[in-house]
C-alpha cells in the first residue's frame, strides 16, 4: 500500500473529496491506534474487502522507515480514488497518515491563487529562509510535475502529427495528379459530350461518381487498419476513451472535397477547350 504522510489540511489543499467519515482532528501520537488516525482510498478498502470502515482498526508491518511490530492505527475516513501516479497505471491502494511530532517531512505543499505567481513565489522563499536558514529553497509546481508525466505522449503525437500533415499533402498530390491525368485522356470526350449538348454540371456529375466512389472504397478499406493501430497503442493505458466514428467521417469528409475540388477544377479546364480544337484529331 501506498503511504502518504500528511497534515490536517491535506485533503482541502488538493481537493480531495471525502466519501465517508472525517479528515485529521487532534494530535497524532505513539503507536496506539485511538491516536494513530489514517485515512484509506477505495481502492485500499477493496483490497482489503473491508466494509463499513470508518472507526475500525488496522495492522501493516511498516513504512519507507522500515518494519514496525504492533503499528495499529483507526481508520477516521474513506477518499475517492485520484491519480497519485500517470493514468498508465491503475489507482493503487492509498493510505494518508498523520505525522506525529516526532516526524519530519521534506516537502510542503501551498495552494495559492495564479494571478502573481512571481511575486507569491518570493514570499514563499522569503519565509522559507526565515524559518530554515541555510537549507536550499527548491520548489515546482504540480501542474509541470504532472505534465511532465506525459511527455512522452505528447512528443509521440507532434511525430504522428507531422507524419500524418505530410501522408495527407503526399496523398492530396497524388489525387489531384490522378484526376489531372484522367480527365486529360477524357478531353475528347468532353468536347463530344459539348457537342452533343451536355452543360458543365451533366460532365462533372458523370466524372465525379468514379472518383468519388474510389475514395469512398479507400477509406473504407483504411478504417480497420487505424483501428486495429488506435485500439493496440491504447491497450497500454488501464484507463482509455471509447473510440468515437466522428474522426473517420472528417477524414472522409476531407478526402471526398480534396476529390470533388480537383475533379471540378480540371473537368472546368477540359470543359473550356473548343470542341474544335479538341476533336480535330478525331
């Protein structure tokens, strides 16, 4: 079990919510469990399978200090579960002790409003040195501690990002080139089509419905892939999203204009020619 030892005001500081019984009241002291209070996280009541915990002694066989015989304490409160550690890890059984007056700590916590950090900072320090004179002032805030958790998370989706900004450009290229190509094989048959009385929107509507259905059938057939790749990278994490179908019908959505725009852009050109001049050979 994961033991934190803590003041009275612990749980106000991080916002801890309280799901039974009561914080820490009175002095912790000796080893009798009337006056050894801890409080437990639900994770740690179930795996003790303890219930109606509040008031009930327990027995552990010692801390970071190393092992204690007889260490009883009472349980005086139950908290919700929080993440102490990074959300790849499942919540772990949680015990908040009370220090007593002949234990020390080496860090403290301070909550404080965000509007002057520097200046609420320097006072810190000031009293730090004031009270311990001649220890070394080091501090950091929790919000760059539990940043820095996910580093590597963030470093992997700025490379997915990249590569993913280039396969879509390097796609696009490939897609406007295709559709170039084709309806420059199709000219002809666009100037035949004029001849025969067919407008802009009857040309572009026939030419769209390959395209379109061509890049229908790939991302169709692309969705398994990245969810079978989503759903494995996923795997590594206790605690993940469900998987929601409004990223792959933006992609669709995406490739489908990439494709109507090129297409209408280059059946335009074709559409322009002089059926004169595109029939000569004919």
């Amino acid at each position: 079990m994961n033991v934190n030892y803590t003041d009275h005001n612990y749980l106000s500081v991080y916002q801890i919510t309280l799901e039974e019984g009561r914080g820490f009241s009175g002095k912790q002291m000796g080893m009798e469990p009337e006056s050894n209070q801890v409080i437990l996280n639900r994770a740690a009541l179930n795996k003790i399978g303890m219930e109606d915990p509040i008031g009930k002694k327990i027995l552990w066989g010692g801390d970071y200090r190393g092992p204690v015989n007889g260490n009883q304490a009472t349980i005086v409160g139950v908290v919700e579960d929080f993440h102490f550690l990074s959300v790849r890890n499942v919540i772990k059984p949680f015990m908040l002790r009370l220090y007593n007056e002949q234990q020390t700590g080496w860090s403290i916590s301070v909550r404080f409003n965000a509007s002057d950090v520097a200046g609420i900072r320097e006072f810190i320090r000031e009293e730090f040195i004031a009270i311990f004179p001649g220890q070394a002032f080091d501090y950091e805030f929790v919000d760059e501690f539990h940043s820095r958790m996910y580093e590597e998370e963030r470093k992997m989706s700025r490379i997915v990002l990249y590569i993913a900004i280039l396969a879509i450009f390097i796609a696009a290229l490939g897609l406007y080139g295709l559709i170039a190509y084709s309806t420059s094989l199709r000219t002809r048959e666009v100037g035949l089509r004029k001849v025969l009385g067919a407008n802009f929107a009857t040309i572009s509507k026939l030419f769209s419905r390959e395209f379109m259905l061509l890049v229908i059938i790939a991302n169709l057939a692309s969705w398994p892939l990245i969810y079978l790749a989503l759903h494995r990278w996923l795997q590594s994490f206790p605690y993940r999203a469900d998987f929601a179908i409004w990223p792959f019908l933006v992609a669709l959505s995406v490739t489908l204009l990439i494709a109507y725009g090129s297409m209408l852009y280059h059946t335009y050109k074709a559409s322009r020619i002089n059926p004169a001049d595109s029939l000569r050979y004919e």
